[in-house]
C-alpha cells in the first residue's frame, strides 16, 4: 500500500532533550516536506526537500533540522525543544515538486513540558 | 502568494449535495486551484485540483468561474464520511509548497 508514515506517533518529552521524528515514503517520492499545525495557525510549512541532499526552509524553520541521506526517508530533528515547538507535525511527500497531488502521513502529536 | 477567502463552517444533510465556495479575487493565470481536505484526526488528503476549465473527479467537482476569481467545489451526496476541513490553495506552476490558509469546516448531518 502506497503510503507516508510517521513515528513516533506521540511524544511527550521535555525541555532540551534532543528527539528525532521519521518519516519514510514507500512510492520513490522525490519531494517531501514537513509541516507543523497549530489551533488557528493551520499548516505551516517547516522544511521540504526536492530530492536527495537537497533541503530548504520554509515558512517556520527556526529550532528545526532535517536531513534526506535516502529518498524513501526525510527525518526531523529537533536538537533542544522548546515549549513552543508543542505541536501537531505531518510529513508530505509527492512524485516532484510540480506533482498535483501531495500524500500527507498521519501526524505526530508533540509535547515538550 | 495570492490569497484565498472560504466561509469558516457550512453544513449540509447527509446525501444531499453540498456546494463549498473559495474566492480568490487576486489569482494569478499561472496558479492553479487545488483543494484538500483533513478528516479528524489525519493529515491532509488532496481532493481536486484545476486551472481554468471544470473538473471531476470519483471524489468531487470543481467549478470554476470563468474570470477565475472564485471557485467552488462540489460534493455530489455529502456521507458523514465527508465531514472534514477543506482547504482551497492556489498554488503556481512552478511551485511544491502548498500554503493552507483556515480552510471550512464541513458538517454532515444524518
């Protein structure tokens, strides 16, 4: 089944301790992005990446870090997390960066106390 | 990036269509009008998309006015399944990000 998944899927964590959140695509997407979603914010694009140790910011990048060693996988790091990094994050990925469609995973819903 | 203006909530009863508008009075001719929407508690999940001429879709179908400033998409018989946020995105051609703004809340009433 073609689908992006995420894990973990919920995470409790406190201030400072370095946590990585995973993402992997199993269509050979060349695309993917990160999105953080905050009550009356929406969706706010973190990084993307168009292919292979090709990384970008986006709209709210600061705190973050990613890294795309494999096409199939676009991790994100956060090194020291802050309260305000409390969040719900999804990962996306499409065929390319001008693909229509984007197939977003499930979510990961963060708490950093 | 143009912007796009949706109601924050609509209602509708279950198998009856349901007609969600978008304007985008500042729409540029390369940008296309994309919709998404976003079941409680999942990501987002790309619904249409179109540039100037009507489109459908097993999902769904997009009207677009023929001066592009406005669009509106159609459920053809609403299911409490389709209760969600829909997101109506302008996005340029050249373009992978997408830009949501707050989207309408889609309520389905048995």
């Amino acid at each position: 089944e073609a689908q992006v998944t995420q894990n973990p899927r919920y995470l409790i964590t406190v201030t400072g301790k370095k946590l990585t959140v995973t993402c992997s695509q199993n269509m050979n997407h060349e695309y993917m992005s990160w999105y953080r979603q905050d009550p009356g914010l929406g969706l706010r694009q973190i990084y993307y990446s168009m292919n292979v140790e090709v990384t970008d910011k986006g709209d709210v990048p600061e705190g973050y870090k990613v890294s795309r060693k494999e096409k199939r996988n676009f991790p994100l790091i956060l090194e020291s997390p802050s309260p305000n990094q409390t969040s719900l994050y999804f990962c996306a990925s499409s065929f390319n960066f001008r693909a229509y469609e984007q197939y977003f995973g499930p979510g990961t819903r963060l708490t950093v106390t | 990036d143009a912007k796009t203006t949706q109601p924050n909530s609509m209602e509708s009863n279950e198998e009856e269509p349901v007609h969600l508008p978008c304007n985008h009075s500042t729409i540029s001719g390369t940008d296309y009008i994309h919709w998404y929407r976003q079941l409680p508690s999942q990501g987002p999940e790309y619904v249409i998309h179109g540039l100037t001429s009507n489109v459908n879709n097993r999902m769904a179908s997009l009207a677009i006015a023929e001066d592009r400033k406005s669009s509106t998409l159609i459920l053809h018989r609403a299911t409490l399944r389709d209760a969600a946020v829909y997101y109506c995105i302008l996005r340029g051609g050249s373009q992978g990000n997408l830009i949501f703004g707050k989207g309408t809340k889609l309520s389905v009433k048995p």
